[in-house]
C-alpha cells in the first residue's frame, strides 16, 4: 500500500481476462453520490492498470465507460458497469454504480457481486444522506470498505476537513477506524490562491510519491515536511495497532517499542480486510497525456494488498429448488456450479447479455445449466425452472466484449444466449438444479401508467414489457383488472424516464403515458329498494321479467351477498338465479359513477313472470333494472384505497414528514425510535393522496426517507371529493 516494491508491467490488464484460481480475484464496487467521480475514478484506474492508453481509450476507440446511449444521453450512470483490470497479477473487477437514488437497484446488485467497496466522496460535496445508509448496509453485513476522496482541484476542497467529516458520518462509536493512509501535497499556489494537489505522502513509509509528471516518482521528504506528518501518522499507527490481532502489541507500542512498517502494513491489511478498519485515500484523474492519475497506484495497491479475495466472501443461502439447504464450500473451484445473474442487459447485435458472478464451481461456454428463478412474483417475475445452454463467455471492455474461456467460482463474466434467465437468476448444473436465495430490491413505488401508441406499438408492448422487467427486478409491471390500466411500477421519476427510453430505442415500442388511476369502489350508505321491469312486445316471443329487491349495506369487505325470499312462486325457482346474474353484472358496472359495487346484501322479495316470455335474459336484465333503481334513490358512497404507509426517517425531518402526511388526510398512527437517529412514522393515508410520494419525499428529506406501503381497505372518501370524482365520470361518459 505505497510502500511495497511496483512491479506491475503496464498494457498487461487488457490481455488478463479470466482467472485461474479464486485467490487472484478481486471484486470491488465503487458507491458514492450522483457526481462524486466514479466512473471518473474507473477511467483513471483502468489508465493506470493500462486497460486503456493515455488518450483513455481501448482497441476500438472507446473508453471503458461506453455502455449505454441513454448515459451520454442523460449525463450520468444508470445501470451497473463492470471494468475489469490487472494490477501484480490480481485480476480487479471494477463495478461501477449508478449514485441517483432511482438506481439503487442497480447499486444493490453491484454489492451482491463485490467482496469489498470503494466509497467515493467529493472534497466540494460532502457525505449525503443515501451514502450514510448504503455504509449502514455494508456494515450489517460485514463489507470491507474503503474511501476515496475525489474533487481535491475544486475551489473549497478540504481533504483534512473531508477526512473528519467521513470519520464523523462512517466511523460511528470509533472515529479511529476511519484515517488516512496518505496525505495530498499541494503545489504553488495559484493567483486566485488555489494551490493543486501534485503528489501523496504515505504516512506509514514517509515517502513522497509525486505524479506531477504525469507519471509516480518516489522520494524522500524534506525535514520541513515531516513534522506536518507526524501526528497523523501516530494517531494512524495507533488505529491499526488497536485493529491488531497481537494483543501485546499496543502496549508495547506505548512502552516505547518502534514498531516496523512490514508488521503494520500486515495488520492494516488484515483489519481492512475483515472491515474493522476503513482506510481515506485521495485520488484524481490523469491529466491529458498522463499515464497515471494521483493516487490511482495507490488505490491499486489497496484493493490487491487489503481487499479480500472472494474465499472470505460467506456464501449466500443455497438450497434446492424445492427448498432443502445445500451446505458448499466458499468459492470451490471443482464444486457443484452455482452462479447468479446480478444483471441482464440487450445488445443490439449479441442479443440478450447476463453478467454473473460465479460463487462456487467453474462455468464454461456451450455448457448445460439449470436456470432458478423464484422469490420474484410480486415483480411482475414468475418461478420458473428451465434447462438452457451457455452461450459465448466474455468481458466487456467499453463496447466491445472480448472472450474468455472459463470463469472461475469468485469470478465474474458475462454470458450470451440465455435467452430465459434474469436478473436475479441462479445457474446450475442441469443435473444438480440449486437455488440461491434472492439479494433484497427496493420496492418500486412510483407508478407509471402507459398505453400504446399505435396498433403496431400495440403489437409488441407485450413482449417489450416482458424483457424490460425481466433486465430491471426493480420494476413491477401490472396490468390492473379493476381500471384496465397497464402501470410500471418504478423507483422515481428517472426511472421512469429511462424505462420509457428503453421501450423505445431498444424494443422499438412507442408508449403515451396517461393519467394514473386508483381502483374506487361503490357502496350503498343505507337501505334501499328497486323494481326491475323489463316487459316487451315485438313479433315473435316477448320479453317478461319483473323483480324488485332490496339492499342493504354490509362491513367493509363483505362483497356482494344475494338472498332469495320470494315466496308463492312470484318468480320461478329457475330465473331466481338469472336475477342474481343480472344483479352481480350490474354491480361490477357500477351504480353511480361506474366503479363496482362492493359490501351489500341484495335480497330478492318479489316478482312476476309470464308462462311463455319470460326467460333467463329477461330476468338478468330485470335484476340489472331492479339494482340500478335502488341507488337512484340511494345515497352512494365512493370508497377509496386506504394504505398503510411506514416511513423510515433521520429525527432531523419527523417533523416536517409527519406535517406533509397529514396534509395528504392521513392519520398517523404512531412512531417508534429505530437505531441512532431514526424514526419509523406509521401513518394510514388514501392512496390518491400518494400517487408521486415517491418523488415528494425524496426531496422532502433530502433522500434520507425510505418508505413502505400496503393496502389496509376502502373506505368512504369525503363528500366534497366523492362529487368531484363523479362529476369527472359523468364528463367523461
């Protein structure tokens, strides 16, 4: 880490694609706020690693950050990238991730695939709300992290400054566990009193390393520059000591005991590796015609010195297909092949393109697999079970994929011609079908309502459907009985923008969007009475049915109940059931503004019948009059969806969330204190009244809210806004 011996040989990385052996793998993802520099930082590793030439640019004249029109096209990351490189022999998987909050589908499957994460922060930016909580999950399961300050070149930039504030937002109970291993040096000042950074000093070796060349240069500090050193080099010292698996080893420290650098850098590396132990480095892209950005050799050195190889990534939960749990051994070359889809994309040329990662086994192409696919139904995914057969295996490099001959357990690879696997698949052997239990999606809770826009769109809605959720298990497709609507379910509004793209460019399907709507129901407020008569003469057989009924309200979910109490015959035993049929048809029509009818007891006490004109259409349309004239006469309820919303909150916005949630008629049902800092607000509100929640809390807490919703019933709406809907069914009748 800046004080080993470089033997790296650069232009190497692009010919080491696949590897042999798990222990040579390193799979690292890269988290951090839209405009922190990721893909940035992605370039200027993959420059240093030489993947790419000076002008940043591989074989075909791309960069490695060519993958999608709609990223150039919206100026940011929307889907998860994978750069490979090789740095000592140690092949790096570089999985770069989107930073808008609509993606985070996309950063959860980066973190599924990664043994280890760079967190890049901005020097200008700061640490925002979603990076606090995606460390939060990191943590929870153990993830060996790393930060990377990027942006030291804006104006206000403060690496010292940036450094407490990451140990302030990450290092939690021990502030210790976040410090630097290295310090920028600045050069001249500039005439507006900026001066850049040129260089690093490692404060373990107390070397200087230079890049203001354009290439890394060591040497020796000045003995002015060393006592600005010092003290961080103690307090790092001491923090790596505290990591120590050598119980004596502080205190001999403290008594005195110069400890050496070999000793310190083992222990760093252990403690990053086991996430006790989160280095800050700093880091900037080359400058034109450089062959190494600052800090990037540092960085290299880091993920292949103290990030984990993929044995120490636990296993995730392996069963069979019909459940039963399967014990494997952590990333077992010659053990039994099991390999998840952590994303599936579409090339216009390869077709459909999956990139797995392989966690136990080797897969090779042209191979027999068994693809799983359960967990996912509520997506819009349905359980499946199918045999298929590999297609080529490659890695990507900008927009070409270049082939590869195996993919070792711990590697990653992406595999074409599965025509039936998605994102979130498992593969194994066809003689061996195995299961892996699914990594948690966000729930999509915008919706977006479509329609083609034409017969030929019409013609292929379906199918382009069908593959956008089949690529995104963040989207939910529903086709709605009640309203008859086609809706994608998304993560906010530029998800939804994207989505739309995608139909377009990719599958060729041009879709309106149209106005969302929230299944209502209808419900009679009292007890009412109707008279069906449908009596006609017209040459041939006439037409005779007369019933009348009456109704009743019911509780909330009692549905449409019919009760028979004719007596004397008035309506044959035979057309006693057309008359329900007729009931039950107009109910699901609606009464008053053409929602169905729900939670009433219709009771059938009387009628006539004539001996040769009545019939069973007759006494359906009769029973269709009889409920009709009921409500005339009836005060109609509108009911309305009622959800039960929970919002997880930092204490900082309760307030301001609780106020907008009554503000929506919402009732708040309580709150509960979760963990440091967070609250859980319980709220039941109408679903009209949170048709863009989505959007609004975002930019209400700043991005720090999550929230959950469910259905809780249908109840009366209010008078004033029942009328409003009523009067807008009647426009559009």
């Amino acid at each position: 880490m800046g004080d080993k011996a470089q033997t790296h040989h650069p232009g190497a990385a692009g010919r080491a694609l696949a590897a042999d052996r798990p222990a040579s793998v390193r799979n690292v993802v890269l988290v951090g706020h839209s405009g922190s520099g990721k893909t940035t930082l992605v370039e200027a590793l993959a420059l240093t690693a030489g993947a790419v030439n000076r002008a940043g640019r591989v074989e075909d004249g791309g960069t490695v950050s060519d993958y999608d029109d709609i990223e150039h096209r919206q100026q940011r990351s929307v889907q998860l990238s994978l750069v490979p490189v090789a740095w000592d022999g140690i092949k790096i998987n570089l999985l770069d991730t989107p930073g808008y909050a609509d993606f985070v589908g996309e950063l959860r499957a980066g973190l599924r695939a990664a043994d280890a994460a760079l967190f890049v922060v901005s020097a200008s930016d700061g640490v925002d709300g979603t990076t606090r909580m995606v460390w939060e999950e990191c943590a929870a399961v153990g993830m060996p992290r790393a930060i990377v300050v990027t942006h030291l070149e804006a104006a206000r930039a403060d690496f010292e400054e940036m450094t407490r504030i990451c140990a302030e937002a990450f290092g939690g109970d021990d502030p210790d566990a976040v410090l630097p291993l290295y310090l920028p040096l600045r050069g001249p000042e500039s005439p507006d009193g900026h001066a850049c950074v040129t260089g690093l000093v490692g404060l373990l070796s107390k070397k200087l390393f230079d890049y203001a060349s354009g290439e890394r240069k060591e040497s020796e500090p000045g003995e002015d520059q060393l006592p600005g050193i010092e003290e961080a080099r103690d307090r790092l010292i001491e923090g790596i000591i505290s990591e120590s698996e050598d119980e004596t080893l502080m205190d001999r420290y403290l008594g005195g005991e110069q400890v050496d650098t070999k000793t310190l850098i083992e222990d760093l590396e252990r403690a990053v590796a086991r996430g006790s132990f989160f280095p800050v480095l700093a880091a900037a892209p080359a400058a034109e015609g450089a062959r190494q950005g600052l800090g990037t050799v540092e960085l290299l050195q880091l993920i292949t010195g103290g990030f984990p190889t993929p044995f120490e990534h636990p296993l995730p939960v392996v069963t069979t297909v019909d459940g039963e749990p399967r014990e494997l051994k952590p990333c077992d070359t010659d053990g039994p092949l099991v390999a998840e889809v952590v994303k599936t994309s579409s090339d216009p040329y390869v077709g459909r393109i999956s990139l797995v990662r392989v966690f136990s086994g080797t897969l090779r192409p042209d191979q027999p697999v068994h693809v799983s696919g359960h967990g996912l139904a509520d997506r819009g995914h349905e359980d499946h079970d199918v045999d298929e057969k590999t297609g080529a295996l490659s890695m990507p490099f900008g927009r070409q994929q270049r082939p590869v001959t195996h993919a070792v357990a711990g590697d990653l690879v992406c595999v074409a011609r599965l025509g039936r696997a998605e994102t979130g698949d498992t593969l194994s052997a066809k003689d061996d079908p195995l299961l892996m239990e699914p990594w948690q999606m966000p729930d999509p809770l915008l919706p977006l309502a479509i329609q083609a826009h034409s017969k030929a769109d019409e013609d292929k809605l379906s199918q382009g459907l069908a593959r956008l959720v089949a690529e995104d298990p963040t989207m939910r497709l529903e086709h709605n009985q009640d309203t008859h609507q086609i809706v994608l379910w998304c993560l906010g509004e530029a998800h939804a923008d994207v989505a739309l793209e995608r139909l377009r460019s990719r599958y060729g399907v041009q879709v309106d969007v149209v106005p969302h709507r929230v299944s209502l129901r209808e419900t009679f407020a009292d007890r009412a009475a109707g008279r069906g008569r449908h009596v006609k003469q017209s040459g041939g057989h006439g037409q005779f049915a007369i019933c009348e009924i009456e109704v009743e309200p019911l509780p909330g979910g009692s549905g449409i109940e019919f009760v028979d109490k004719v007596v004397g015959g008035a309506v044959p035993r035979q057309f006693v059931p057309s008359v329900e049929k007729g009931v039950r048809a107009q109910a699901a029509k609606g009464v008053a503004a053409g929602y169905p009818l729900v939670d009433v007891r219709v009771t059938l006490v009387d009628g006539k019948a004539h001996s040769v004109d009545s019939s069973d259409a007759a006494f359906q349309t009769a029973g269709a009059l009889a409920l009709r004239e009921a409500a005339v006469e009836a005060r109609i309820h509108l009911l309305e969806p009622v959800a039960e919303v929970t919002v997880l909150v930092g204490d900082d916005y309760v307030g301001a969330v609780m106020s907008d949630l009554s503000g929506r008629r919402g009732r708040l049902l309580g709150t509960e204190q979760v963990g440091s800092g967070r609250t859980l607000i319980r709220a039941e509100v109408p679903e009209f009244e949170i048709g863009r929640y989505a959007v609004d809390l975002r930019s209400l807490s700043h991005g720090t809210a999550r929230f959950d919703r469910s259905y809780a019933r249908h109840e009366p709406m209010p008078p004033q806004i029942a009328e409003r809907i009523r009067e807008q069914a009647g426009d559009d009748g």
